[in-house]
C-alpha cells in the first residue's frame, strides 16, 4: 500500500508512459500485416526528407505547412534532415514536383542518407510510383504519415477500427506487387512462355485477391463501427433524454484541449506534446455553480488537410460535436498561424454538421505566447476567452462562460416536494435551475426552471406557476 507521501499516477501518466515504452524503433512499424504479398506502403520512418509545393498564399504560410509536416514525422518516430519547396500553380501531375526539383530531391536523399521522402500533399498512385523510381527510396505522403499516427496512438476497440478503416479505402488504390511474379493464374490459353500445368485458371492475380479480401475486410470494419455506433448514439440519447447539456472541446492538434479538460473536471487524461495524442473520446461530467450537470467530452484533434478517409471514418466519434449544445473551440496562442488553424477546424466541423452548434473561443497557451502576439488575437477575436491550462490562468473564467452559455431549463414551476420525495429533489437540483429554496414542515418549497420531462414529474407537487 502506499504512504500517504507517495502519490498515485493518474490515468494519462501511465497511458503517457505506455506509450513512450512502445516508441516507434528501426525495423518496426504499424503496416497492415494481413496484406500478403502485396507491396504495402511500410511505414518504417526513420531518416526522412520533406518536400512541398507552394501553389497559393504567402511564403510564411508554405513554410508554416512544411514546419508541421516535420512535427508530424517527428510524432510518427522519424528524423527530419532536410526539407525543400518549390513553388508552382499547381502540383506537376507525373512527380508532385517538378523535374529539376526531383533532380535536387534526388541529391539532398543522397547527401542525406535518407531512407524516406514524405510530401507535403495527397499523391496519386502514379505520383507515388514514379518519384520512387526516380529517387530510389520509399515515398509516402502526408495522408499516410497522418493515418500510420493515428493507428499508433488508437487504443479503443472503436479507435483502432476506425483507423484501420481508413487505413484500407487509403491503400486499395495504391496496391501494387512485386512485378511479375504476381501472376498467380495465366488464365485462358497458358501454353505461351510462363504458362504450363497448374497455370491455367479464371486469371485472378494476387493483387486482386488481395484486393477482393481488403473489400471484404472494410465492409466488416464498417458493420463492427455501425454497431459501435449505436452504443454511442444510445449514451447520447440517455443524456438527451436526462435534459443533461454536452459541451464538445474540439480544436487545432495539440492545442491543448485534453489539458483543459483536465483542468476543468480533473479528468486525468492522457496529455502529451504531440500531435494527435488523443484519439479517443473522453467524456466527463461536471457541474455549474448553481448545482447543474453538463457533460464535458475531448475530441479527435483536427488538421490541416485532414484525410478525408479519416473524417468518413470518425464521422461517428465527430458526431459527439455535431451533437453537442456547446462546442469550445480552443486555438493554441503560441501557435505562428492561429487564424489558419481555425479555418481548419471550422471546415471540418461544417463537414460534420456541427457549423451551427454554438461557439465558444478559447486561445490556450497563453504562458507561452509574446505579448504582441496576444494583442494581435484579442483584436482579432474580442469575445474569445484568453487561458492557459498549464498555470490555469483564465479556467475559472472560462467556466463562468460555460456556465452562461448552457441552455437553460424553460418550464418555471413552484412546487412543494416532501421530504420523502429526496430523490426527487436531487433530480431537481442536477437538472434544472433552482431560483429559490424554503424548507417547512410538508416538504420543501422550490422555484425552478426544469424540462418538460421533469416539470411533468413535478405536476402532482405543484403549488403555482411563477
């Protein structure tokens, strides 16, 4: 047992420490092992050297793109040695860059010794194939280096399904083999050269087989997510139907909304100086100064560019903001760019459904910002509420708007509630706004504002309407 010295890691500190012992090592990696021979994009980051296309906006902007690029590989367990722009209208459609940009791609790999490209950007398929054919190292781009750090850091059943979901529709159309050898049948005639006994057959190659059981394995993925689904749709209605208001913590990656709500509820989640640290929803109830309950959940960080493989995938988890009667969007302070992370965040949310669910701001990290660059964000955004989870400046601020802005009860009532009926008075207490309290020998006299579900319960104590 432990001494009343010794102090008791919470949740998010052994989670921290699960995952710092499980860090990514050479040799090592989160590909889908149930793909055989095929060659799967291998995941194996170790010496990488980034490159972008410039096509719009400012040079810092480009840059600013390029820097999260490279936290991004840095929390898949790579090292950065060298990244490269170019600027261009629009990404060269045979190799993402251009030919003499290749040609420098080529020597940085080089001097480097490099084992990986990442681009900043989607590649297609045939992007993919020809830039390793001219550099002569693996090439991936930023949506798979997003999804390989999203099946790192999934840990619910629900999680880990939704990223191996996007995983799959992400890799179908970017199978392919091992040159020849992937001939598995010759199918019609098979006399030629390559042909003989044993060869002869409907002509289905080991791609496509591969191919016929990813389909088959995402169409289980998304009945096992459907289900999952439900489960979630089921809690969501037992608060609904309960009258108990949600308020979602969505915003930026690593803007810090896992350390808000542990400083708001004392959830003890896991909080980490990275990108996508949190994956799994985390709902905690709390409750205002006047004695209601709210919900409070943390959500999937969103990002620039997000997939639009994981955004279908975690349309279910992201429903818990669409869902929500409160969305605190928090924006990170320090951050060089925090205007574009909002349009970010706000696009996804539009694509959810959740544009029209009320808004708080929150600018986080303020510890950590100039002082300029604080002045600059309360001009641009004066109704936003300025904190810093870290020293908990702000937070009680913070909780007072929270309060403000949850809807509030609409049915008045003054009724008596006996003594016997505790319960009943309790329930009064979590879910409706108490204006008044008297206590005398029948019961106990109270002014509230309740739902109508309750006000129905409250009928039969009922001793006028305010």
């Amino acid at each position: 047992m432990p001494t009343n010295d010794t102090e008791l890691p919470d949740t998010g500190q052994l989670a921290l420490e699960e995952r710092h012992a499980l860090r990514r090592v050479a040799g090592l990696s989160t590909e889908l092992t149930d793909v055989t021979e095929v060659e799967y994009r291998q995941l194996r980051l170790e010496r990488v050297v980034l490159v972008g296309v410039w096509t719009k906006g400012t040079l810092t902007e480009a840059e600013n793109s390029l820097a999260e690029l490279a936290a991004l590989a840095e929390t898949a367990g790579s090292q950065v040695l060298d990244g490269l722009i170019q600027r261009r209208k629009s990404p060269d459609p045979a190799t993402f860059v251009g030919r003499g940009k290749v040609d420098e791609l080529t020597e940085a790999v080089t001097a480097s010794g490099a084992d990986t490209v990442i681009c900043d950007g989607e590649l297609s398929p045939s992007q993919l194939r020809n830039l390793e054919a001219e550099i002569k190292v693996k090439v991936i781009d930023r949506t798979a280096l997003i999804l390989d750090i999203f099946a790192q850091h999934a840990t619910s059943r629900e999680g880990k399904a939704q990223v191996e979901l996007a995983q799959l529709e992400y890799l179908v159309p970017r199978l392919r083999g091992w040159g020849e050898t992937l001939s598995r049948q010759a199918g019609g005639r098979a006399g030629g050269a390559g042909g003989g006994v044993g060869l002869r057959g409907p002509g289905e190659t080991k791609l496509e087989t591969d191919r016929r059981r990813i389909r088959t394995r995402i169409a289980k993925l998304r009945r096992d997510i459907a289900k999952l689904r439900t489960v979630r749709d089921t809690k969501r209605s037992s608060r609904r139907r309960h009258s108990v208001p949600s308020v979602a913590i969505a915003g930026y990656t690593n803007a810090g909304k896992s350390s808000l709500l542990n400083r708001l509820t004392g959830a003890g989640v896991l909080v980490e100086d990275a990108l996508f640290a949190t994956l799994d929803p985390t709902t905690r109830r709390a409750r205002t100064g006047d004695g209601r309950d709210y919900t409070l959940s943390d959500t999937v960080g969103f990002v620039s560019h997000l997939p639009h493989q994981l955004v279908d995938a975690f349309r279910s988890t992201l429903e818990e903001v669409a869902d929500a009667d409160l969305i605190v969007h928090v924006i990170d302070g320090s951050h060089p760019d925090p205007g574009a992370q909002v349009r970010a965040v706000r696009e996804v949310l539009n694509d959810v459904g959740a544009d029209a669910v009320p808004e708080v701001l929150v600018v986080n990290k303020i510890d950590r910002a100039g002082s300029e660059a604080l002045l600059t964000l309360r001009t641009d955004w004066p109704d936003a509420v300025f904190v810093s989870a870290h020293t908990g400046e702000g937070v009680d601020k913070l909780r007072d708007v929270i309060e403000e802005r949850l809807p509030r009860p609409a049915v008045p009532l003054l009724v008596c509630v006996p003594y016997v009926r505790g319960d009943l008075a309790a329930r009064v207490r979590q879910r409706g706004q108490v204006r008044s309290i008297d206590h005398r020998g029948d019961g106990t006299v109270m002014d509230v504002l309740v739902d109508e579900a309750l006000a129905a319960e409250l009928a039969p104590f009922v001793i006028d309407t305010p």
